[in-house]
C-alpha cells in the first residue's frame, strides 16, 4: 500500500511542477526576424542574434527552399 500511494504522490508532484513551468512560460511571446537573407554561418548567427536581441540563433531554409538563412527568434 505505501509503494502505491507512493508512486501516486511523485506523479502528483510531477504533473504539478510541469504546470507551473507551462503557467511561467506561457506569457512570455516569442518573435522572430531574419537577420540574414543571402547565407547562414551559425557561429555568426548566434552571436548576432544574442547581441542584438537576446535571443536564439538559428539556420534554415528560406521560402523558396534554396537559401539557408539566418533566424533569430527572440522575446518580444
């Protein structure tokens, strides 16, 4: 009876904890901008991004498909 009520209480304790982290990070909006349209060099994409908004830099692919671009998302 005590492993079970055991178990019960660290999901309880679980799913409370993982509420609160989705409660916290739920008001914090997240915008994005394209630092670099021509070419992505990762190393120069995160570090621009981070100096300029405090934010994450990241490659991908323009809307064409052809370009690997710079993203920075950040909190607006």
């Amino acid at each position: 009876m005590a492993k079970f009520s055991c178990s019960y209480f660290f999901l309880l304790i679980l799913a409370v904890s993982a509420m609160l982290t989705v409660a916290q990070g739920g008001n914090v909006k997240r915008c994005s901008i394209i630092l670099d349209p021509k070419e992505c060099n990762i190393g120069s994409c995160i570090d621009q991004c981070f100096k300029q908004y405090k934010g994450n830099g990241v490659c991908g692919t323009s809307a064409s498909g052809e370009v690997s671009v710079c993203y920075c998302v950040y909190p607006c």
